[in-house]
C-alpha cells in the first residue's frame, strides 16, 4: 500500500500467491515482515526481464497482483476481496499511526 501512496495508484493482488509455508492467517499475510522477504514493483515491460533474473539467481518470487490507475488497495484471498479501501484512506490511517507514536 505504501507504493501506490507515492504515485496516486492503486494495486491488485492475490494473497494466496504468497509464498508461505502451512496455513498463514490473513493478519500474517497482510503484516508479516522478515528480512528475507520483501515487496517490489516492476514496469511491466520489464517484467520478464525481472524474472529471469531471479529465477537464474535461484531466488525465490510470487507475482502477486497489478499496479493499476484506480487509487485502491484490492487484495484477495482464497478467491474473495478480503481489502478493498482506498488509498487516500489508507494512507492517512498511515501518518495517523505515525503521528501516535511519535
């Protein structure tokens, strides 16, 4: 959700195409983060470039979802929407969580 803040976009993804061992609640998926796993984005004229890459590295990867115009948070699970908000909202839930703890 934070990369489609900065470009007034929106993002389309599929959470089961995460890659995760055993059964992994949706609150995990949406916030678990570790040091070997992260986010990118990619144009998607480079898209196969990108893999290929990876996949020569023998890294790991999922294609999650889309970038897309519509400045929504569309995220799927188990073939349901399970978010569906937009990013203005999102993203002032965001600075609202910042400006409490800080």
């Amino acid at each position: 959700a934070e990369m489609a803040f900065a470009g007034g976009l929106g993002v389309e993804a599929d959470l089961d195409l995460m890659a995760v061992e055993g059964d992994v609640p949706l609150t995990a998926r949406l916030f678990g983060e570790s040091a070997s796993r992260l986010v990118i984005e990619v144009d998607s004229a480079r898209g196969d470039e990108v893999e290929k890459l990876l996949r020569d590295a023998g890294v790991p990867f999922a294609k999650l979802g889309l970038v897309t115009a519509n400045p929504r948070v569309v995220l799927k699970q188990g073939g349901e929407v399970v978010v569906d908000l937009d990013t203005d909202s999102l993203r002032e839930a965001w600075r609202g969580a910042l400006d409490k703890v800080l």
